[in-house]
C-alpha cells in the first residue's frame, strides 16, 4: 500500500494547495486524485463553458437592440454548432494542458480513477489502496435529479451532457428555475429555441431579493415561457419521438401540459459523497449527503478537510479558491483561520445580468431590525451613462446598517453587474466594511460606475424604498 503526506481530491480547486506545497515543501509525498477530466467541475462542466457559450448571446441581444440608437442591421444567421465547437475547443485546449502537467509532474501522483474510502485515511482508486496522512476533499458536486414519473424513460439533458450537443434543438423544456435554468434558457433563446422554464419555487431564481427576480423574470419572459410555483408531475414521450412535460400549479391545482424536443433538468446541485462512501473514515455528513466541517473547513475526522462544492455551503469557484486558501493555511502551515462567509457574491449572466453580495434585505432586517437597516438605491436610467445605454427600471440596492454605515449586502440587476458588484465586495473586505468610500470616492463622469456611487449615497428608509418599487411596479409586500 502506497503512503502519502497529502492525498487531494480533485483538480479544480484542490490544485491550488496542491501547487502551493509542491513549492514550499517539496519533500512531501503528494497524490491526486479525480476520475473526471482534469480542471474541475467550472472548467469542464460549469461556469468556464456556459460563459463562452454566454458571450454570443450578449453581442446577439446587443444587435436586436440596435435599432433603438439608429442602427440599422439584420442578423441573418447564427450558427449554433460553430458556438458549441468553439466553446468545446477552448476548454479542450486547457483540460489538455492540465492533463499534461498532472501527468509530467514527477514530484506527485496522478490517478485518473474512482475513489472510495474503505477505512480510516485509507482509500480504494481503481485496483490500488493507498493511504495518506492528510487527505484535501474537493470533490465538487453533480446535478440533481429530481423523482419524476417517467423521467427515467425519457432522453434528458443535465448541465453536464448538454456541452456536447451539436445540433439545436427547436423546443425545450427546462425543469428549475434558479441560476442554471436562468443561464441556460437566456443562451438557447438568443440561439432560436423555444424555451419554456417551469420553476417549483414561486418566486424565479429564489436565491435573489424579490423585486430582482421579479424584474429578470420580466424581462426574460420577453423571450421565454416562464413558469413558477409549477410542480412537474410526468414526464413522458409521444408518438412523434418528443417529450411531454405535465406540470401541476401548486396553487390552483390547474395542469398544463407542454410538449418539447428536449428536456433539460436544472433542479439544482447534489452531492457526490455517495461515491465517495466518507463515513468508512469517520467522515459525517448532513443529510443531504454534504461533508460537515468546522469553522476551520476540517471534517469530523482530524487531517481530513472538506471545501469547494464538497461541503455545499456555497457552489461558486470563487468561493472555493477562498476556501482553499483557508484550508492550506490551517492545514499545511498550521495555522487557525475562520472562515468567513459574510460576503460571498454570485451572478447570473442573463440579460439582464444580476448579481448579489451579502446579506439579503430580509436577513438583514431579522439580524438589526428594520430601524437599524437603511436601503441605497438607485436606477441606471437616472445616470448620465444609463440614459446614453437607453436602459429602464434596472437598479442597484446597498443594505446599509444605520448606526455604523457598515454594508450589509448589495444587489444589483441591469448591464454589467458582474463587474459593477465588485465595488461594493472590495469594501466589504475592509476592517469597517464601511459605505462611506463609494460616496466620497471619485468616480468617473459619465460611466456606468456613478449608479453604484449614487446609490451608495441615495440611502432611505426600507419603507420608503419600498414605496419606490411600488412606483416602479415592482412590491414585494
């Protein structure tokens, strides 16, 4: 049985320690493990190839609006199989590159096989048991599957086997209605399809503050079927070779039966522990089959430790290089750090785009109390630069605690609020986590960043913010 000092599932963001001790101690006998490709569920599955798929849609959705500034084009053609070969091409390019240096790197071991515990840090990969000191679990995660009558009778799609579809599908049916589905029915509407979205949850990607949902689904049903509080009951095929999707309205009991080309399930994320079998180490889990770790990311296992997807708090690669970056200073340089969830932000690239960092408003009003939360608002269109864009209702929101003017969380739905978002994460990592650097900051004129300062300085009350939704059309009481 081979023996290692650090044995590290995954070649997303395990690698990040990984690179770090190969470096600073080299001495140290290191094995990889991951029976995907290599790169990790963003570069392979995730967010690196629906982003490149995402792109086209944006310079698609930026022509159709030409004609508002004067412009007269057509858009005769789009070739749906040059986007996904293209996007197959580039991330192909660096799962290659990243194969080869596993495989050429003499100061580690690469296995490219399944992985299960069968005892303490002792692990079964492929025909070999080995064993290891220190065992780093990024495991990532895989799509859930929701229990659906007929579902697995029927050809289906998931975020992992829709990448290698070639041929554009003229009807499809999307179950969920969270960020997947969202990005997803964004990027097949731009390319031609019909989409429809049938979402459980009553509220449309249900991670975001009310009124942002409320605004995206607007805006995106001018391209889609949007339909929530629905609850999929069968899924079946038909004669013709196509896929019936019966849904069921939560509320009113009332059915609606949809009849698609493809059906693409996007329920969400689950974990992989299954595979894994954790608790033949004394690793528990929750009952969602999620790793439990402590403050410092270690499992219930001493030397054990669990981030990124593995432990489910928060599916972004961002936040798994953060944790990452705890889990190697506590692990490796044994050291105890925190980790801090206080401002993980996300974005969904749809248009509108939407992002969010922090605390949302009823959060914020359940910890302080609704006295002590003041709300930053202000619309792109009331901005020099929103004008020129030609934009309406979007807006930025900055929940601010009143006594200490520390920001809380912010949201933010219209052009660029990927980019936009990151003015307000950088405060948040400051000691004070204060609001006052956006209002005294200066900010170019005219640029899309004076909506974000003029929020920051547009502070209210939360009743008077929500008499400006209701203005807007947009209450969520």
């Amino acid at each position: 049985m081979k023996e290692y000092d650090i044995i590290a599932f995954g070649t997303g963001s395990a690698m990040n320690i990984v690179s770090a001790v190969l470096g600073a101690k080299p001495e140290l006998k290191v094995a990889v493990i991951d029976k995907d490709e290599p790169g990790g569920i963003c570069l392979t599955k995730g967010c690196i190839p629906t982003k490149i798929l995402l792109y086209p849609s944006e310079i698609i959705r930026t022509i159709q609006r030409a004609s508002n500034f004067g412009i007269d084009v057509d858009l005769r053609k789009v070739d749906f199989k040059f986007v996904m070969e293209r996007m197959r091409s580039l991330i192909g390019h660096d799962m290659s590159n990243i194969s080869q240096g596993l495989s050429q790197t003499e100061e580690l071991d690469y296995y490219k096989d399944m992985a299960e515990f069968i005892g303490p840090y002792t692990l079964k990969v492929g025909d070999e048991k080995i064993k290891g000191k220190m065992i780093l679990l990024c495991t990532g995660s895989k799509p859930k599957i929701p229990k659906i009558k007929g579902l697995e009778e029927i050809d289906y799609h998931t975020s992992d086997s829709i990448l290698q579809i070639s041929e554009l599908p003229k009807t499809i049916g999307i179950v969920g209605g969270g960020y997947i589905a969202a990005e997803y029915g964004h990027f097949f509407s731009t390319m031609g399809s019909k989409v429809s979205i049938i979402g459980r949850n009553p509220q449309f990607l249900p991670q975001e503050e009310p009124e942002v949902s409320a605004l995206a689904k607007k805006e995106l049903s001018k391209h889609m079927e949007i339909r929530t509080n629905a609850e999929v009951k069968v899924i079946e095929k038909t004669a013709d070779g196509k896929k019936k999707i019966i849904s069921t309205n939560r509320d009113t009991n009332e059915t609606i039966e949809l009849i698609v080309d493809e059906v693409f399930i996007a329920a969400g994320r689950s974990s992989n522990s299954d595979i894994l079998h954790p608790e033949k180490s004394g690793i528990k889990t929750d009952k969602d089959g999620w790793i439990i770790v402590n403050e410092f990311l270690e499992t219930t296992k001493q030397n054990i430790w669990a981030f990124g997807d593995a432990n489910g708090k928060f599916l972004f690669k961002h936040a798994a290089n953060y944790e990452s970056q705890i889990v190697y200073y506590n692990a490796v340089q044994e050291q105890e750090n925190k980790v801090s969830y206080h401002a993980i932000p996300h974005a969904v690239f749809t248009d509108p785009e939407v992002a969010g960092v922090g605390l949302r408003e009823a959060e914020a009003i359940e910890q302080f109390g609704i006295k002590d939360v003041i709300i930053g608002f202000q619309r792109y269109q009331d901005t020099a630069k929103g004008m020129a864009m030609d934009v309406e209702d979007f807006f930025v929101k900055i929940i601010v605690q009143r006594e200490t003017m520390e920001i809380l969380g912010a949201h933010i739905i219209g052009p660029q609020a990927s980019v936009l978002i990151q003015e307000v994460i950088n405060l948040m990592y400051t000691n004070d986590r204060s609001v006052l650097p956006l209002m005294r900051g200066m900010h170019i004129h005219p640029a899309l960043n004076e909506v974000v300062e003029r929020a920051a300085g547009n502070l209210m009350t939360v009743d008077h913010y929500h008499h400006l939704l209701e203005q807007m059309g947009l209450s969520v009481d």
